[in-house]
C-alpha cells in the first residue's frame, strides 16, 4: 500500500521531471543554433555580412546600442578620436 503509492508518485515525478528535461534541451538546441547562426554571420568571408554579424553578436553579449559601432560616424569617431 505504501510502497505502490509511493512507487506511483515516483513514477510521475519521473515523468514530470523527464518533460522538463526535454523542454530544456529543446531550449538549449535553439539557443545554440541561434548562437552559431549569428557567429557564422559575424566571422563570414564577406565583409558586409562579416560587419553586420559583428554588430548582431555584440548586441548579443549585451553591448548597450549606443557603443556598438554600427555606422560609419561611430567606427570613425572610435578609432580617429
């Protein structure tokens, strides 16, 4: 009597803790997919595509928008100032 309830209760405990494993992983892999997508664009062989990535993984990392170089002023101001 107690040991099937409480077997009962461990089995859906399992169940429950295996659904949330599952929904992490799910998170994890589309975390990761963006992730490489955006460094891929940041680290390609064309130079607009290559900047434009940058721009997206800084923003990413949490650079605030006002420091990202994203324009021609901004790169100019950075490296001549």
């Amino acid at each position: 009597m107690l040991i099937e309830r409480y077997l009962g209760e461990q089995q859906i405990l399992d169940e429950q803790l295996a659904a949330e494993y599952q929904q992490l992983i799910e998170q994890l892999d589309a975390s990761m997919s963006d992730y490489l997508g955006v460094l891929d664009r940041a680290f390609s062989p064309d130079l607009e595509v290559a900047l434009l990535g940058s721009v997206e993984l800084a923003l990413e990392f949490g650079v605030a928008a006002g420091e990202v170089l994203d324009s021609d002023a901004k790169v100019l101001a950075y490296f001549l100032d």
